[in-house]
C-alpha cells in the first residue's frame, strides 16, 4: 500500500526536523546535508552538501549521527542513503 502525499509530507518534514538537530554540526565544519527524497519503501535519500562531499569522515557522521537521529525521531523510516559523496553507502 502507498503512502499519500499528506502522509508523505508529514514524515518528510519529521525527517527535516530530525535534521535540524544535526546540521548545526555539519556546518562548523562547511558541510550540510538535503533531502533529495522518500521513497514508497520509505528510505530517505540524502545528499551531501559543501565539505561534507568530499569528507572522509560521511560515512561515519551517517551511520552514528544522522542514521541514528533520524531513526530514533522518525521510526517509521526504514533506512538513509546518501546518493554522493565519499559517505555514500
């Protein structure tokens, strides 16, 4: 069953909020992150922004730090990709 774009929008913006609580981190380091999407199988497709592109350390600041912040505010969401960067997994 698909979701509605109601339901859609309203995780997304838990996501988006979720995200807020880590980006300030990001940027003391010029980095950043968006939501390129949320799939109907609800995974969050994420891009890497400014330093955070060419970072060696994405990887880490997705799976401890982003990965765990959005599933622990958003559970419903099943898992977070990055589509660029050195982090992309």
């Amino acid at each position: 069953m698909s979701m509605s774009e109601k339901e859609k929008e309203k995780l997304l913006q838990q996501v988006e909020t979720a995200l807020d609580d880590i980006r300030p981190h990001l940027k003391v380091d010029g980095g950043n992150v968006e939501v390129i999407e949320l799939t109907e199988d609800l995974v969050v497709k994420l891009k890497w922004m400014g330093a955070c592109e060419s970072c060696s350390m994405s990887a880490m600041t997705m799976k401890a730090g982003i990965e765990e912040t959005i599933k622990r505010q958003v559970p419903e969401i099943n898992g977070i990709v990055a589509v660029n960067g050195v982090g992309t997994i």
